[in-house]
C-alpha cells in the first residue's frame, strides 16, 4: 500500500499485554507529531511507552487503506498475506524483511527493531475486504514477512478480531510465529478450526540459548517456543515447525542439528522444515555487522560460503537437509502417505495430531512475498 492520507483518532493505552506483562504495563509518552515527509502523512500518530521491554522503540500508529495483501508471481506458495505490523521487536539480526522498511525512509538497522508501525485499524478494515462479493475465501498467511506476535500485539491486540474475521468469513488461514503470545489466542484459534483450515508454525532455528541470547534477542526462547508447539499439540490443533533459520558455522553441527531435531519432536511438532540462512540486500548487511562485532573470526567463512549473495551454495543446502531428515526419522517424524501429503501440513485443517509426521524440504516460506509493504 502506498502510505498516504493517513489519520489515526483513539488511544491504544489501556490495552493489556498478556505474554510480556513485566514489559508492557499500562503507560506511554506523549502522541508526537510525526517527522516531516514520513508516510506522506502528518496525521500518523508517533508514539513511546515508558515500559522496560519498549523502551527506545517507537510506534507510528496509522490507518491503513487495505491489509490483504495479493503476493506477486504466477504461483506463489500462498496467494494472500496480512501484516498487521511493519518494523519488528523481535531484533532477529537476519531477518529477511529488514530490507521492507527502507521503503518507509526507515533504514533496514536499528529503525527496523525499534521504529514499529501499526495498522491499527487491520480489523475492520479486513472486516470489509472480506465482506466484497468477489473475494473468493483463498488461503491468507500471516506472519511471513514480520511476526503478527511480536510484542507490540501484547498491546494493540490486532490479532484476535483479525482471526475472527477470517473464520467468520470462510476464509483459511496460516500463522508463522516466534511468539508464544499465541497461545493466548488459543480459544479463538480452536473455534476458527471448526469452520475453516488453520495452519500453524513455530519458528526455531536451533535450541542453542547462547546462540539464541545474541542472534534473536528480543524473541521468547527456543524452550518456550517448543512449549507453545507441545500445548498446540495437546490442544488438538497441531504445529508445525521451521528448522529456521540454520545458520552456518554456528547451529549447523551434525550435534546441534540432532539436538534440535529430538527436541521439535519431543514437543510433538507435526512436520520440521529446515531452511538455510539466507541473507538479502538489507539483511546481509546488519547481519555481517553483527557477526564482525560477535563472532569475527566467522566473517572469512561466511564471505567464502555466500560470496556476496542472499544463499548458501545448493550442495550445502542439500547436506544440511538430508541431516535434519535422517534425524527426524531417528525421532519419529517420518514422511507420510502421498496422500496426507498433497497439502501442506500448515494448510490442512487443523485436527487431532497425526500419528505420521513429516520433514519437508523446500524454499524459504517468504521467497514470494510482496516486495515492499503492504
């Protein structure tokens, strides 16, 4: 969408955060005017809070015009995305979407992590996309450009009528999350999964914490993100995991990538994909900052490994793919019957948890996603 004519009216503080409570009690800062040619919009409402987890971050609330978002391509894995949010607390220093805020004059850095857009009406407007009489009620992603359950949905809380829309509409939908916030929109998901397809995915790269603490540092880790796919799995509901990303040199070891493997299907995960680190304009270069600052011996392999570009050379991908599906067969993720898999597990009807269980080996879930925001 293009941001323009934009007008923000309500206030958002009184909403209460129900994953970060220690962050985000009630309290922000003064609405402030926004910077000049921001969004083409002098109406956009800028706003801080004075709580530890959002301190130094700051929110532009906006209206949006639209928020399905139609993914380009003659065959995209998924034809409609919603991305309540632009900007991402989580601070994933690879993050693929970083490159998207540039088109917001943010830079793809430190603006990314703490300078956080909100589509603070995605609702209602949503409610009427839904409602047009040539929508066809074709499968919605959410979370594959940045996490719908990041922290800031702990307050602006965009998810739970989001979800209700599209189970009251008909329309089948996916969630991708690193946020455990989820779970507490567990009773909304459960009732959407009686009347239309849901999917959902958790993202873990690699249960390494010392890894974790430094490359996700604003994300919930990887013990608690396996505890959401264990109470979805006991819910009924099922998730999937992404093995995302693996990055090389530091989770990829044949020790790390069985770890990692025994503990998705201990949690109970329906399938595991392993995806390699890829790294975009935007993205590639936050991330060789951050490993020259963490790990600069690592910077020489990286430098041979990519050669300056966004993937991991194919014999790489291949080994580290049939690895991750030695070790879920080890575990017990077998490949099911062809016929359980025409559809992707995160777009099958969500249901008792299959007693086969899949490694999928594909691109990354984002390659088809929009190229600037939505």
């Amino acid at each position: 969408m293009r941001w323009s004519g934009q007008l923000i009216s309500g206030n958002t503080d009184s909403a209460e955060d129900a994953e970060y409570t220690e962050d985000n009690a009630p309290g922000s800062g003064p609405a402030q005017p926004v910077q000049a040619g921001l969004f083409a919009a002098s109406d956009t409402v800028v706003r801080t809070f004075d709580t530890p987890g959002f301190r130094g971050a700051t929110f532009y609330e906006v209206r949006a015009k639209s928020v399905l978002n139609k993914v380009p391509g003659e065959s995209p894995m998924f034809g409609w995305t919603i991305n309540p949010y632009r900007g991402c607390g989580h601070r994933c220093v690879y993050c693929f979407a970083r490159k998207t805020h540039t088109y917001l004059d943010f830079d793809a850095g430190l603006d990314f992590d703490t300078r956080i857009v909100v589509k603070v009406n995605a609702p209602e407007v949503l409610r009427r996309e839904l409602a047009r009489p040539s929508w066809q009620r074709e499968h919605v992603a959410m979370g594959t450009n940045v996490d719908c359950y990041q922290r800031a949905e702990g307050r602006y809380r965009l998810m739970p009528d989001i979800i209700e829309a599209l189970a009251r509409s008909g329309t089948p939908f996916s969630i991708l999350t690193k946020g455990t916030l989820m779970l507490r929109d567990l009773p909304l998901l459960e009732a959407a999964a009686q009347d239309v397809s849901v999917g959902l995915a958790m993202s873990v790269g690699s249960i390494d914490e010392n890894v974790w603490r430094t490359v996700e540092p604003g994300t919930p880790s990887p013990a608690r993100r396996l505890d959401a796919v264990r109470t979805l799995a006991e819910a009924g509901l099922g998730c999937s995991v992404l093995m995302a990303p693996i990055l090389p040199f530091l989770t990829d070891s044949p020790e790390q990538l069985r770890a990692t493997v025994a503990a998705i299907a201990e949690a109970g995960a329906r399938s595991v994909t392993p995806i390699v680190l890829h790294l975009r304009s935007g993205a590639r270069e936050w991330y060789y900052e951050w490993l020259q600052a963490t790990y600069p011996s690592l910077v020489p392999r990286y430098r041979a490994l990519y050669r300056d570009g966004s993937y991991a050379p194919s014999w790489y991908q291949d080994r580290i793919t049939s690895a991750v599906r030695e070790f879920a067969k080890a575990y017990g993720l077998v490949r099911p019957e062809p016929a359980e898999e025409e559809q992707p597990a995160r777009f099958r009807k969500a249901g008792p948890k299959p007693t086969a269980r899949t490694v999928e080996s594909q691109p990354a879930l984002w390659d088809d996603e929009e190229p600037g925001p939505g």
